[in-house]
C-alpha cells in the first residue's frame, strides 16, 4: 500500500526525505500521524523515526526550514521543531528494556524493526517510508491496518510485557478507545486487569494527562467505565468509584450515582468541550457518599452534598496534579451551585432568589445553566420534559432580572475609595461595612443598582454610624 500521493499534499515530507538522503539516514514517518491518515482524520503532529540520530536529522531539517527552532532532548534522544501550525518530533530508532520500578528504559541503537517492536499498539506501530527506493510504502509488520477497520486495539507484543514495562500505555489504550469509540483486544484488556496495580509508578501529571483526554472524547462515560471495569480508577481516583453501588433499606433505594454521573457527563458533552465544565459534572455529586443518610420517612437523603463537594474539590485537584488557579474556583463554584437553579422553579420565586444567583454564578451562569440541564437524567420523558420547561422558565426570569438589575457582572457602585473621600476615613473596617450593606440592599431589591440611589443609601448609613459627610460627589 503506498500513500506517497497523501506525503505529496505537504512539502515538509519531501525536505524530510531530502535531508535523510543527503545524510544517508533511513527515515520513517511513525505512529499517531500515519494512523490519523488511515483514519482520514487530520493531524498536524509528526513523528519521525530515522536509523540513526534523530537529532542530528532535526538540526539538518531546520536550518532548511528558515533556521526553526530546535527543541532538543538529549536525555530522550529526541528533538522537536514547531513550524508554522506544525509540530516535528525527530528520534532514532531505538529498542528498549525496563527495570521493573520504574518506566524509564534503558535504550540503544536499533533498527526500525526494533521500534516498531516497543510501540504500545499496533494501530500505533505502523510506518510509512520516506526513503528514495520505497517512498510511501506502508510498512505494518502487526496488522494494524487489520485492527483499524475491525476497531480494535490490541499491543504488538505479548500484553503483559507491554503493560508491565510502562503502565501509562494502560491508560493510553484506553484513552484511544475512548477518542475512537474501538473495541479492546480480550488478551489487551486482560493485561490491563492484570497489571492495574502497576500505574502506581506512574506520575500523577502523567496519569491526568491522560484522564484528561478522555474527558475530552466524544462520549466519555465509554472510558471511564473502561477505568472502573480494569480496576485502574479506584487506584488514582477513589471518590468517584465511591459513588459506585445501590444500598436498600425497607425497599427503598437510591440511585446508582456512578452511573449517574457519568450520564451527566455524557449530556454535558453533548453542549459543551470546555474541560472544566466537564470536571464539574464529574464532581457535582462527589460528595454523596460521605453524606448519604436513610431517614425512615424522607428515604436516603444526601443533605449539603453540594457544599461538601466544592470543599472536597481543592484536595482532588491538588492529589490529581490539577491546575490549583481560576480553574478550580470556576469547578468549586458550579459544584457549590448546581442545586440552586432548581429551586427556582416556582411561579412565585422572587426577584431577590435571582439576583444572588447571578450575583454568585456571576459569568459562569450560563454554563451553570447547561450543568443543571445535562443533570436531568430521568428514563420518564415527561418528567425530562417538564424539567426542561422549568430551566426554560428560570432562564427566561434571569434574563429579565439581569437586564433590569445587571448583576451578573457586578462591581460595586460605590468603591471604598469613594467612602474614604466621602467622610475622610482612614483604610478600616468600617468601609467594608458600608460596602456590604450597599451590595445587600441591591440584591434585597431595596435600591437600584445605580449610583446616585448608591450613593443616597452610603449617606443614609454613615449617618447612623455617626459619620460626618466632609467631601460631596
């Protein structure tokens, strides 16, 4: 099978090929870019294999693309030049062996033979050649192209070695199952349960890189139940394996909030590829467990779930190597809220109930919004139905009150400097006080969110404070 037409739609290929010649060095386009291409889907990452250094090969490559960047790793053996939209990662053809603690091999010069060999599946082991005599010839020594149009994924070599050797390409086959919606191999997926306990060795950053791609694939509840089932979630993500399981008591049971969640997920997914929306439906219900009760009338109950979830976000963020910035406040903050809209449902909610919402939701009210709507997952269309008219209701009300009120975005119509002025304090707590009382009497709908009613009610408290006005606007 020879694809040098797919090579001709980029010159990058053809100064590849024409450097490797001059330096005499047998060079391969490798790995995810030639299955990307099998798969007709784009890809702008290519990986370069060439019998000898890779190294030498990237510095050769770059001077001829405008003296490029070279990214060089000589630890790896490896070099990486970004072009344009492009990214090139150059490496010799290597074999490798590994200590049983630890996943970084110990490599030699090898053959391409002997690279393809250490590739973790064989949709990921084929190669395409970029040398004068066979130019664009597929060489796929495991079948690869057999496992792409069965949708499957399995290692070239025997799967225990494969895994044990680096336990990340667990996580990886996974991952690639997930993204490409394949089937895993029974002898791969044996492997995986077999050698779970080995992702121990493998760093959290590493492991969440991972996790977070599939998080990001098209229907990501295919991949974590891939990650419960092999046993490898509840070793890097106990809480969420602890939502897992039904418990009944006098007949009456909860739902199986595992599964929810993931539904949740799945729905979310359907509106919306921002990652940390996404982070929020996994952890919106984080918290059931710990405060799950069974009260004999009620039935279970899981009272301040929300509030005990965002406090539990910051610990998983931080164990999981997650970013401890806006994004966590951003997940925290819709955990903490994803209950509130639904009690707005009620013909007679105040204007008050909404503008804290907006107030607290701020920006975000809109993707609070879609995590209250993807968390309707009843099997009963109408009930679904009539939830939807109920957000449907809510939005619309929070519309009205947003363009009378705006709140979403509030600043304060009054800033503390402006108090300070107004009866020249000194920075005290006071000031603060004022503030408050100010932003309370907005929300409470007992003033207008406008500067002179601000201001008239700032006047009305420093009075009462025994204030003296000595400075007017």
């Amino acid at each position: 099978m020879n694809h040098s037409s797919s090579l001709a739609k980029n010159p990058i290929f053809d100064l590849v090929s024409s450097v490797a010649q001059e330096q005499d060095l047998k060079t391969y386009v490798v790995g995810g870019w030639v299955r990307d291409l099998l798969l007709k889907r784009s890809s702008k990452d290519v990986d370069f294999v060439c019998v000898g250094s890779g190294i030498q090969l990237a510095q050769s490559v770059a001077r001829r693309l405008e003296n490029a960047k070279v990214n060089v790793f000589r630890n790896f053996g490896t070099a990486m030049i970004r072009y344009k939209d492009w990214e090139l990662e150059f490496v010799g053809a290597r074999k490798e062996s590994y200590r049983k603690d630890s996943r970084k091999p110990l490599v030699e010069n090898g053959t391409l033979e002997d690279d393809q060999n250490r590739r973790d599946f064989t949709i990921n082991a084929m190669a395409i050649s970029l040398n004068i005599d066979d130019f664009g010839e597929l060489i796929d020594p495991f079948k690869g192209v057999a496992d792409l149009k069965s949708k499957m994924i399995r290692t070239p070599m025997e799967p225990g070695i494969t895994f044990s050797d680096d336990p990340l390409r667990m996580m990886r086959g996974i991952r690639f199952a997930s993204q490409l919606n394949f089937d895993i191999d029974p002898d791969t997926w044996q492997g995986i349960t077999d050698h779970a306990e080995r992702i121990r060795i493998v760093s959290a950053e590493r492991i969440t890189d991972e996790l977070n791609k599939i998080i990001l694939s098209p229907r990501p509840s295919y991949g974590f139940k891939l990650l419960f089932h092999s046993g490898l979630l509840k070793l890097f993500f106990p809480e969420m394996v602890d939502l897992h399981g039904v418990d009944t008591i006098n007949g009456k049971s909860h739902k199986d909030n595992f599964y929810h969640t993931l539904q949740v997920l799945d729905n979310l997914s359907e509106t919306s590829n921002y990652l940390w929306l996404r982070w929020a439906a996994i952890l919106h219900d984080i918290a059931k467990p710990p405060t799950k009760r069974f009260d004999p009338k009620a039935g279970w109950t899981f009272h301040g779930h929300e509030d005990k979830g965002a406090r539990m976000v910051p610990g998983i963020f931080r164990r999981l190597k997650l970013p401890l910035n806006d994004k966590m406040e951003y997940v925290k903050k819709l955990v903490k809220l994803h209950l509130r809209p639904i009690a707005l449902v009620k013909d007679d909610i105040t204007d008050t109930a909404l503008r804290r919402l907006l107030f607290e939701a701020g920006e975000d009210i809109d993707d609070l919004m879609k995590l209250c709507r993807a968390d309707i997952t009843s099997k009963n269309p109408e009930k679904v139905k009539k939830y939807l008219s109920n957000f449907n209701k809510v939005e619309r009300k929070l519309l009205e009150v947003e363009e009378k009120d705006r709140i979403r975005n509030f600043q304060p119509p009054i800033t503390g400097d402006e108090i300070i002025q107004a009866f020249n304090l000194k920075p005290s707590r006071i000031i603060g006080d004022i503030k408050e009382e100010i932003k309370e009497a907005i929300l409470e709908g007992v003033i207008k969110n406008d500067k002179s009613e601000a201001w008239q009610l700032m006047l009305d408290i420093g009075r009462k404070k025994g204030l003296e006005l000595v400075n007017e606007k």
